[in-house]
C-alpha cells in the first residue's frame, strides 16, 4: 500500500499492489539509484522475493517483471534450492537491504 502523507493528520491510500492471496510482505527497503523496492515475504506460501517498481508521479506499484527466477516467474523464489555451501531445502529470508560494492567505504 502506497500511503499520501503530504497531510500527516490524514494519510490517504494512494494505491495497492496485490501479489496474490498468498504473499503477505514481511520487509521492505528502498533503493533510490534503481527506483525500486525490494519486498520479503512473511510466513505464508509464497516464498518469494520481489523487486517493485514505484511510478514517483502516481504512486502506482508494480511488479518488476524482468527481476525473475529461472523458472520464468516474476521475484526469486526461497523453496527448496540447492544452497552455495551444499544445503538443499527452502530458505525464508527476513530482511533485505541493497548494498553498492563501488561505494567508497569512510570508517
């Protein structure tokens, strides 16, 4: 859901994405250079992760259809993958934030 806030005493619903009936979204971060959401899924059935897209103008969602898994379908699917350090079952991810490795690091 896509909240107007421009009046913080009365926040208007502006749009609504419905992924179907069976993603519930868990987190979300925002990724201002790619203008796109990343959204986690709670404890539900679907156990994907979708990339957003955000019409600044309207505030229409949409799903980014090109971020797919190989099995031709819209997000990245956590069930029952064969893992990097040679587990294989469904993993759920929690969180997610995006990170720049060309990004000069300041400690």
């Amino acid at each position: 859901m896509v909240l107007d806030i421009a009046d913080g005493a009365h926040p208007k619903e502006v749009s609504r994405l419905t992924i179907d009936g069976k993603f519930g979204s868990h987190w979300t971060a925002w990724d201002p250079q790619i203008q796109r959401l990343v959204a986690t899924p709670s404890l539900g059935e679907n156990n994907r992760v979708f990339l957003l897209k955000l019409d600044a103008d309207t505030g229409a969602l949409a799903i980014d259809a090109a971020f797919r898994d190989a099995d031709g379908k819209a997000g990245i699917s956590f069930d029952q993958r064969r893992w990097p350090h040679d587990w294989t079952g469904t993993g759920l991810p929690h969180g997610a934030v995006f990170s720049r490795a060309d990004v000069e690091r300041k400690d």
